[in-house]
C-alpha cells in the first residue's frame, strides 16, 4: 500500500508538516487524501505537531495520483487565492516584530478585549512584502486554534508582564511595557483594574508554553478560530501596513 494511505488511517494523527505543506486536526480523511498528494514522491518529511519528525520513502503511484488531481488542482486554486497586500514584511522577532503585532491587533476586532497574548512558537512562518494569498495563512497557522477570553486579578496580570519580558517579548497588543535591561517591570497600562480581560487562543488559555497564570481559569469562547480571524480580517481589508512601535519599550 502506497504510504500516503497508510498515513491516512493512523487516527491518532493529530496535525502534519512537510515540505511547505501543513495537514491540520480533522477527521475527514478525505481532506488528508487530497492534501498529502502533494507530496506523495518518493521521498519526504513528516513532521507531527509535537516536532517528532519520520522520513518516508515511497513510489509514485500513478493510479492514485490521477485520481486525485481535479481535487489537487480544485485545492491549488483556492490556496492560491490572493486576500490582500501587505506593505512591508511580516516576520517573527522579538521583543515585538510586524507579524505578531499584526496578528495580535487584527485579533483585538474580534472581542473586547484589554490585551490580547500569543506566542512566537505558534505562528509558524513569515508573510514576505506582497500579496498574502489563502495558503500563505494556513502556513502561518495550521492550527485548530479557537480565541478565547479570560480574566486576571491584578497580581496575575503583572504576572502575565512579567512573562512577556522574561521570554525577551512576546506578541501583544493593547497595552504598553516599560522594562529595563536587567528585565524590571517599570511602568504598565492598566495597573488601578481590579480585572484584565485577556484575549488569546484556547491552547495558551489552558496552560501552554508555560503560561501558568491561565491555570484554572474560566474560559469563555469568542467563537471564532485565530484562522479564521485573520483570513476574514485579511479580506476585509486590500492593504495591510503594519510597524514596529513602542509597545514594548526598553530604558537604561
């Protein structure tokens, strides 16, 4: 059997990279047919979602190739499609970068929200200066994200700053850090709140990349995948211009 269809009937698979094509969480196993033709050669990388990575070696099956290409080619299109233009690069940096400061603004239309967190490990590529098209954003985030809001007290937010300085920046927006460079909390938005209202996505709300200040939190659903967001914010606007500012700002 071709390894392409060995791979689709392994049910604990939960989410695939290789080559540049990304496989996200489902159960329709015919989506997983069509997306892994693309790179059924006779050789590749499989990359799970917990970075364990397989080489496989397989034949072309012809048969199964011809079978799949009108979906193949029905898929191509729609990934191909452009959503809108981006003035200047979009890429990962920290102690802020244009991509997380894109993604964590464009996040803040869709609830109402005082800050909104992601991290720097789940957008998984840059967007160069150009048109973005549909496939450029499942790369970015392959994930079955949903957004979801929380509440910190006081202690737990400053908590939560503490955090975005300690890991050298994290995206955020809705706020402003001043820090110095021994990694002191000087001054900070919001600091007379009794409660923060805090945006960002089901994984980090359940304690992911060690975002302990979630724990035991009650989470509450926007009802809205961070996909999903920036595709629809993507197509609601044709040019997107995004800087580095001062959300984030170092003092000797």
């Amino acid at each position: 059997m071709n390894a392409c269809f060995k791979l689709l009937f392994k049910e604990t698979l939960e989410s695939v990279l290789f080559s540049n094509i990304v496989i996200v969480n489902t159960k329709n196993y015919i989506i997983y047919l069509i997306l892994f033709v693309f790179s059924c050669g006779e050789k590749f990388t499989l990359q799970s979602y917990n970075q364990e990575t397989i080489q496989i070696e397989s034949e072309k099956d012809s048969t199964i190739l011809a079978i799949i290409q009108p979906y193949k080619d029905s898929i191509e299109h729609k990934m191909n499609k452009v959503l809108t233009y981006t003035k200047y690069d979009l890429k990962k940096g920290k102690p802020s970068s244009t991509l997380g400061n894109f993604v964590t603004d464009l996040c803040l239309y869709y609830a109402n929200a005082d800050i909104c967190i992601m991290n720097n490990g789940g957008l998984r590529t840059n967007i160069d200066k150009g048109e973005i098209t549909l496939e450029q954003i499942y790369q970015l985030m392959p994930f079955e994200n949903e957004l979801v809001l929380l509440k910190l007290n006081n202690d737990e937010y400053i908590e939560m700053l503490k955090y975005i300085i300690h890991r050298g920046g994290e995206p955020f927006s809705g706020i402003k850090i001043t820090t110095n460079k021994n990694g002191d909390l000087i001054d900070f938005d919001n600091k007379r709140k009794d409660s923060i209202l805090v945006l960002t996505t089901d994984y980090l709300a359940n304690g992911g990349d060690r975002m302990s200040f979630f724990n035991d939190k009650e989470i509450d659903q926007v009802g809205i995948k961070l996909r999903d967001a920036i595709i629809d914010y993507c197509k609601r606007n044709d040019t997107i211009s995004v800087k580095i500012d001062d959300r984030i700002k170092f003092i000797n």
